[in-house]
C-alpha cells in the first residue's frame, strides 16, 4: 500500500514521499523499510531518530527529528491499532461445523454454532456451549462442560469431568485437570513403598479466562481446584492441586502456585516466582519475578526475594554491601586511634 | 444425597437437619454449601467456625465450634476418602481395544488387553505390555519398549528407542527422548560455525515412575538418560541428557536438572530448583524450592539458595541485615566513646 | 557384537577377552556390564577404576588401572563417536510423502521430498519447503512459511502467518505464535474491566534456529518477534512478545525473556534465568543460571543474582557473611579495649 494510501486511511497529513510502499506495521527499534510504525508514548521519543521505519505516525504537533515521513494524526495509538486489518495476519475465521474427522462421543452436547477441528476428541457425555471454536488435535475427555463463546487452540487436553465457564481462551498445550502430586510414603520392611493419593476432584474455571500455552492447572485431591472470572495466566504456569484463583488475579509466565494456595483477587504473580503450598497472597499483593513466597503475602503488599519480603526490605538488603565496606572503613580508623591511645 | 444418607454411608452420628442436600466434598476453605468436609488434622482446625460446608465429618469427641452439621465418625479422614466414589466425577474406564483411528505401524508388539486410544501413532517396531492403556493423540516412535499396566495421556510424545518399565503414568502433553542440548562452536573465517552433536541415545525408565503434564526428559548424548524405579516428577520439570534419577526421587514442579546431574536414592528436588550439569545431589539430600545447586550436595543434607548452602547457614544470612544493623550502632557508640577519650 | 569385533571395527588393539559381548555404549560413570565406554579428557580419568563397562576406548599411551578391557586407539573421541551407528538406537528414516491421514487446506504449497506425518492438519494457504519433515499429530495454521529441510516433531502448533526460515527444527510440543499477555484495565463501575490486547503480529524464524520441547515464542502485538539465524534453544523456555534474538544467541532450559526485550548476537542466556520487559542484553553477555535481569547487560558482561550484577561483584556479596562475622569480632575486640581505656 502506498504511504499516501496509509495517511488517507487514518485521516493523517504527511509531507514526503506519498508513493514509497508500505508492507509491514512495527515498533519503531523493530521496525524495517516498508514498516509504519507510531509513536505515542514520549518515554520511546528517543527512538525517533534512528528508526528504520520507511513513515512514523505522530501527534499533530510532533517536532522531533526522524528519517521516516511522518504522518500526523490525532491519536497515533488509535491510528496505529487501526491499521492491524491491513498490516496484520489475516485473521483466521472459524465457519461453525464439526470437521468429519472429530470423534465424538455419546450422549455429547453441542451447542449452537458450534467448531470442532480435524481429529479433535471429545468423549462421552461432554458438553460444549454455543459458540465455542475447539481447534483441532484437542482432547476433551468425559463430562467435561464447556460454556460459550470460548476457543481452545490445538493440543489441549481437559480431563474427565472438568468445568469451564463462558469466553474462555485455552491456548495450545494447556492441560487442564491432571493429577495433583501426592503420595504417601511408608518404609516398609523391603524400604520406602510409595502410595499414589487418589486425585478425584476437578479444575472449575470461571468465565473470561485466558490461559497460554503449555500451562497446567491441577486437577483437585477432592474438591475443585478453582480459577475465578477475569483471571489471565501466560505461558508455562503450574498451578497444583486444590489452588483458589479469585477472580482479576494475573499470573506471568513460568510462575508455579504450590497446591492448596489461596490467591485472592487483583493480586499479580510474576514470572518465575513461585508461592509454597497451603499459603494466601492476599487481595492486590504483588510477588515479584523469580520471588519465592513461604509466608502469607498481606493485602497491597508488594514481596521480593526468596524466602519473600516486602520489597522496600529487599531493597534495603541490596545496599548490605555498601554497608559493610562503609562499616569496614570506620572499624579500621576506630582500630587505629585505640591504638593511637592506648599506646599514650 | 441426603445428609443422613452420607451419615449413614460413612457409620456416623448427627444432630441437626438429616435432611440437607449434599453434592460434592471438599476442603474445609473451599467448600460451599451443598458439600460435606472433614477434620483429621487437628491443624485446620481453626478453620472449623468459618467453613461454609453443610456438614463436616471429625472425630467422635470432637468438641469445638462449627456451623455445619457434624456427623462424628471414629476415622475422619478414612471416612471422607470412602466417599470419594460416591462424590468424586466419574471415573475413566478404558475398555481394552484399539480405536479405528489409531495408526499402527509394521512389526508392533500389543500385549493382551492394551487401550490405544483415537488418532494415536504407534510406528514400526515399537513394544506395548499387557493391560497398558494409551489415550488418543498419543506419538509412539519407532522401537520404543513400554511395560505392562503404563497409562499415557493425550498428547504424550516418546521418540524413538526409549524404554518404559511397568506402571509407568505419564500426564498429557510428557515428552520423552528430545535430543538434549549440545552444540560445538568453532570460530570460522565469517564468524562461529555451530555444529548439533549427535543425541545418539534414549532414555529408560523403572516401573512405578510417574511423570506430571509437559514434563520433558531429553535423551542421552550415547547411552541413556535413566529414571529410577519409583521416582515421581510433577509438571513443567526439565530433565536434561545423561541425567541419572536413582530409585524413589521426587522433583517437584518446573524444577531443571542438568545435563549429566546424578540424583541419588531418596533425594527430593523441590520446585523450581536447579542442578548444574555432572553434579551429584547425594542419598536422601533435599534441594529447596528455587534453589540453584553448584556443588555436589552431602548425603541427607538441606541445601537451600543460589548457590545452594546447607539450610541452616542460609537460615543465618537471612539474619544479616538485623547484624549489620546492630554492629552500626555499636561502631557509633564506639567513635563517639573514642572521640571523648581522645579529647580527654 | 563381540569385544574382538568392536576392537576391528575401530582399529584398537586390546589385551583381554575378546569374546565379551558388547551390546551398547555408555560413559564411564554410566556403564553396565555389556557396554563399551571410553577415556579422552583426562578430566575424568579418576572414573576408570570404578567403571563398570566390558571394554573402554582409551589413548594407545594409557596406563591407568581399569576394571574393564582396555582397547587402545589413537583418539578414543572420534572411534566412540564412530559405534554410534552400530550401538545407538536405529536412526528414523522419513521416506518423503504424504500421509493418507493428514489433512492439507486449500492452496497449501508443498516443496519436493515433503513428509507429512499421520493425523498431521495444515491449514489453508500455508507452504512448506522441500525436503521439510513434518511429523504425525502437528497443527500448522493458515498462512504459515516453513523453509526448506525443516523438522517439526508431533504435537508442534505454529500459529496463523508465523514465518520460518531453512533448516529449523521443532521439538516436541513447541508452540510458536500463541497471542503474547496483553490486556488493558479500566476501573469501571462494577469494578475492574479488562480488556484484551489484539496480538496481531508473527514470530519470524531465521535459519539453522533449533528449538527444544514445549518452548513457547508468542507472536507480537503487531510487527513480528524475530528469532535470528543459528539460535539454538533449549526446553521450557518463554519468549514473549515483540522479543528481539539475534544471530548466535543460546537460551537454556526453563529461562524466560519477556516482552520486547532485546538479545544481541553472541550473548547466553543460561537456565532459569529471567530477562525483564524492554531491556537489551548486549552482545556476548551472559546470564547467569536463575539471574534476573533488571537492567540492559553491557557487551561481554557475565551478569548472577537477582537482580542479576556483575559476577564479580555476585561473587562478592556471597563473601559478606564471613565479612560481617569478622568485624564483629573487631568491634567486640574494640569495645574492650574502649572499656580498659575508659578505665584508665
């Protein structure tokens, strides 16, 4: 598309070259020629200049130097988000229809509207709610409920009996409801005999979550592990037996919830962090990357390190260093006038 | 189910409304009305006079406070485990037989009674035991060996070669025998040249072994990366090539163990962990949760932090800051007592 | 394949029992009975006296004790390396071809020599390169480039529009494309109101790029997250969105790079580390195992700890607990000697 097309279609004004190509959208450091990118935020100003970007969407009153043929517009961000149809991925549109490959088993209900992918599984007595895009190479076991309007990306698996709410986004790889680890272990007379502790509970997701890739929720010992409404997991999360996930609580990439903990909501765990078994992070707590928490986390309360603490402490445990050597310094001089002393 | 009727399935006394409805069990914290719960561990016992449960089982002298209706029993936790198949979702029974869909290559061996479930490849060569189910979706490469009585969820994957004992579970999405990591780098004239060292081995695991949902374990570079009988791996754990897992491990969530590691009898690898690669954890050693190990671990030792230090000196440099604290105050206690000494 | 024929087969020399069967290889610590092993780095020469291996490769020079049957070579590397194709597991041959079962879409393009694997779905629009192997049981979506002699292993998902370049292979279970963790959040009247992120970028793949079981790369907001040629990463790993690897970068298992960050040519990313949003890790650096990046990392810098610093000065702060432990004892010292002067 010409760039004088791209100002055309955010109602922007440019002065340059109105015919150079535009292909591609980025940000302004990924962006290479043929790329519109914007600027929107001033905190990424000093990108301006050295950005490959062929022309820049800016404020009507930008003034800053930049290679690019800037096009000038109200709202960059606005402008920006409304070039994705043309820029971006085509986007994939599921007709509703059950691909003649899926298996599906007895007593399954489908709602209306529904997309069932190539080789997808569904077993007895599932339910799915109208609307639902389960994709391809998905594996939904027996009695699992499904709500509506959610979509399941390839390569899920939901075991027996597991409940999902309304608009819930499954990415690819998310296993949901697999066995809790538990054993008994007792010594016997031949050495340790090892027991598997039943795991006949399920997972029961709320409605509007969002799960990413290759993340596990544990299904309960008994009970139900719980993921409340408006929770949003990314990629690589565990989340052990019996977890209670109130509704609005973020968990970043990689982090791992020990089973039996509470988080409570609009709490966020970061990535890599871990919370211990059994304990609660309170509402709107913050554990912060790779932050390992051993105690309850207080309501509001922000906790680095491991084991956790608030983090104005970790922060104060960072300055340790300086300390000693400052310590270090004055206990040499106070060495020194003793002896200065006592030899007087 | 009528509580009277849980009363009566469990040998329990009551007082109160026999005639409550009972749906599902659960944990004192999670349970809501409608589910029946139980006190055996007297440590949750606080949590009694808040449980929203509609009846809970204790033990027959149990005396404090609860608002649901007690039904005294003489084993709590016996009792509440009898009702599993009563409220617990229906369990999966896999009639032996191989579905339709399955693909099944020249020269496989089946025992008697194996499940092979939907869309599931087994190629040339490859060994299934007796009684051994395989759910759908599942990969089985060329000549791989699995025992008797094994239970492989959806999505699993086992490259080539590798071997399986008896009882072997392994969770959805469980990949087994990816080619480990190992490159040689050589600086040519236009930069390093990065050449793939050959991953020429497999992996073999003992019976009784249980391994957790997207849980990779690599194969060797030559000879086998090897899994004890009785060892239990959760989730998301990463088990590099040549690793050696003696009998009756366990390693715990998202934690890594190197290329090479040697984890000896008993040692438990919490979550998150990680072991350097040729090192050694000792019989019966722990590694705590986000632990980093540099080192060999001793025998039976607690080794905790990044670098991994016995628990017990870890314990001591969390007490720093108060000590350091402390020895600033003396210092200036001391320059001002030596100030007056020296204007004396 | 006896002892006296494995000895021919390298051009060894050997003083023992030459009809010892031999029937796999292994390391020295890993060696049973039947296996042969071999000595070249000296590093690991204390492991010949405990060996259990029926025969080791060692330098025609050795002179060391060993339990096992000595076959003398002139580089015991290359003659080890040399059994592999006698001793290792059968190499899997993909004869190209399409499988009855997988399901191609509507203008896919396919190269020469293609293998396309059991129950393996790719969408409409795609094309893949010649000599590309594309295992049972992989989803690739709509609009998707895969260069020419690629291999995907069972249980990929590569996501709608994603590009990869030559010679890349997929391990199981990767995940490339997944939406990146985007949301924006609103206070309304009700509470919070959460609204996704579209992601409508890629992941673009460069060449020679090898990535290990289960790793997630997400696509970008908009524009694409690259993966430069010859990077090699390993199991579990997290890339977020918008994320920037360039040529020559190594990620090891479990480590995470979030969003937009930037890795430069050369640098290491070791396992279980964390690079946070936004920050660049500079060329040649290296990031040390279970390190949180929290600022840039300067060019060849090696950074540990979290937040990860120089490993100088991380090796210096782990000397703090002896420091502390010695001033105090100079300040009790002090304190007497302040006491017998005030005295006097």
């Amino acid at each position: 598309m010409k760039l004088s097309k791209v100002a055309k279609a955010v109602n922007g004004t440019f002065v340059g070259d109105g015919e150079a190509e535009i292909h591609a959208m980025a940000s302004l450091l990924e962006a290479r020629e043929g790329d519109v990118s914007f600027l929107a935020n001033q905190k990424y100003a000093a990108q301006m200049k050295d950005t490959k970007a062929t022309a820049v969407l800016v404020h009507a009153d930008y003034e800053g130097e930049c290679p690019a043929t800037l096009i000038r517009v109200e709202d960059p961000n606005k402008a920006f988000a409304s070039l994705a149809p043309i820029f971006g991925p085509k986007p994939v549109v599921r007709e509703p229809g059950i691909h003649a490959t899926a298996v599906i088993g007895e007593g399954v209900t489908l709602g209306k509207n529904v997309y069932i992918g190539p080789y997808t599984v569904i077993e007895d007595g599932a339910s799915i709610g109208d609307g639902t895009i389960i994709d391809g190479l998905v594996f939904i076991a027996q009695h699992v409920t499904i709500g509506r309007d959610c979509h399941l990306y390839p390569q899920v698996n939901i075991r027996e009996s597991c409940v999902l709410g309304d608009r819930v986004i499954l990415h690819a790889g998310v296993k949901i409801g697999t066995d809790g680890y538990g054993y008994t272990v007792e010594i016997g007379a031949k050495g340790p005999v090892i027991t598997k502790v039943p795991q006949v509970g399920i997972v029961e997701i709320g409605n509007d979550v969002e799960i990413g890739s290759n993340t596990c929720i544990d299904r309960a010992r008994f009970g139900r592990t719980r993921v409340g409404d408006c929770v949003k997991i990314d990629n690589l999360v565990q989340v052990g037996h019996n977890v209670q996930i109130a509704p609005f609580v973020g968990i970043i990439a990689q982090a791992g919830i020990a089973g039996s903990a509470k988080i409570e909501s609009g709490a966020l765990i970061w990535s890599q962090a871990g919370v211990s078994g059994h304990l609660t992070v309170h509402e709107r707590a913050q554990v912060a990357p790779q932050a390992g928490v051993k105690e309850d986390v207080p309501e509001g309360e922000y906790v680095a390190g491991t084991p956790a603490i608030p983090k104005r402490k970790f922060a104060e445990g960072l300055l340790l260093p300086r300390l000693v050597d400052k310590l270090k310094r004055k206990v040499a001089d106070l060495e020194a006038k003793v002896k200065a002393l006592e030899i007087k």
